[in-house]
C-alpha cells in the first residue's frame, strides 16, 4: 500500500524567504503526483500537478520536482508571502490518490 | 468554474443518529470520491465511486455507507453516528486521466454528541 510521508510537519520562516517542502512515497509506479494548498477549515486547492514522465512543474513562484526512481518531490516556494500561509499536502496518483498529513507554514510579515 | 458542492459546512448530531453529507459536481467526472480529515492523520479514503451505482471501499469504510444514483450526486451516509466520527469531510471529484487534477468542495466539519 502507498504510504505518502511529508517532512517538516510545520514550518515558520520570516516574510521573503525561499523555502522547500518534502514529499516522499513508498511506490514509484505512480500516473501523477500533485501539490495542494488548504486555508483553515477549507477544502483543497490544486497547484501543480506533475504526470510521472516529468520532472517538474513551474507556477508564479512555485516550483515542483518529481523524482519518481527515488520517491521524492519537493515543493519550492520562492520569496515567501504571509499569504502563502496555508497547510500543503502531496497526493500520489496509484489509480487512486493517497495523501501526505500535509506541511503546515507560517509565513510571518 | 469548475464546482464541487457540499450540504453543508457544519453538522452537529447527536451519537445514534443517521447522517447524510452530500456531495455534488458539475464537471461530468466520473471518480467521486469522499475523504476524512483529522489532525496529524492527513486524508483518509473512505469511499469512491468510478460511476453511478458503482462503489468501492477506501481504507476506513466501516460505520459508512455511500450512495451514488446520478453521475453528479454522490452521498456519504453514517449509519449510526458515534464520537469517533467527529471530523472533517472533504468530497472530490475527478476526471479521468493522468493531466487530471481532483476537485475538492468545501468541506463539512461534523461534530457528533
């Protein structure tokens, strides 16, 4: 069974830093991997989503890599916003989607 | 724009009682699916459906039951709600293939008494 682990649990950096979350899984034999935001008490948005023939995936000033041989992902975040404050989460795509416990980041002004 | 829908936001039910969450898409997709959220546990599947009257069970079916009699309506049903149903409830909808990304409603927070 897939298992979908996400390392730091939470995260608090000052306003303008560039900072990486991780996303690690257990089976490489994945369609897709993607990354998703949720504000408190929502439900998830998509950001990006990576098919398994590529490498990464680029908007604004995020940025995701798919490492599917060693079964990593990162998410980059580039000069940090207090809005991007939010819980994000991975999600592999094995027929059906298995989720991290997400990265919570606190992003102070 | 892209919709997934839910009943409701909040939910407050006393232990015993049958509880239904809805969920509905207007995407035409055919996978649906409903998830459970809890602190430091993530998304949990508990149920999902590829298309109307078609069910499969996730990793923590039991206490739930699902309903899917139209392509857009797809329904979580607890049975008997207990305390340990207390959560969060997060529908999705997907459509096929690998570009697809899930679509998630709102979300229904259900405290049960």
């Amino acid at each position: 069974k897939q298992e979908v682990t996400q390392i730091p649990a939470a995260l608090s950096v000052p306003e303008g830093e560039n900072l990486v979350l991780n996303c690690s899984f257990t089976d490489s034999a994945i369609y897709n991997l993607q990354w998703f935001r949720q504000d408190p008490g929502k439900g998830l948005t998509s950001l990006l989503l990576i098919q398994s023939s590529q490498r990464e995936q680029t908007s604004g000033r995020l940025n995701a890599s798919l490492d599917k041989s060693s079964g990593r992902s990162t998410l980059y975040i580039a000069a940090s916003q207090p809005g991007d404050s939010a819980t994000y989460l991975c999600a592999v795509d094995n027929n059906d989607m298995r989720f991290g416990a997400g990265t919570r980041l606190t992003v102070k002004p | 724009d892209v919709k997934v829908t839910q009943s409701s936001r909040y939910l407050v039910k006393r232990t015993g009682e049958k509880v239904f969450l809805e969920c509905v898409q207007d995407m035409d997709h055919e996978n649906m699916f409903w998830y459970r959220q809890d602190p430091g546990l993530g998304l949990r599947l508990i149920y999902f459906s590829y298309d109307v009257k078609m069910k499969e069970k996730g990793d923590i079916p039991e206490g739930y039951s699902v309903s899917r009699e139209k392509k857009e309506r797809f329904s979580l049903i607890l049975e008997s709600a207990s305390t340990n149903q207390t959560s969060m409830y997060l529908c999705a909808s997907w459509g096929q293939g690998a570009k697809e990304t899930q679509y998630f409603g709102p979300g229904t927070r259900l405290l049960v008494l």
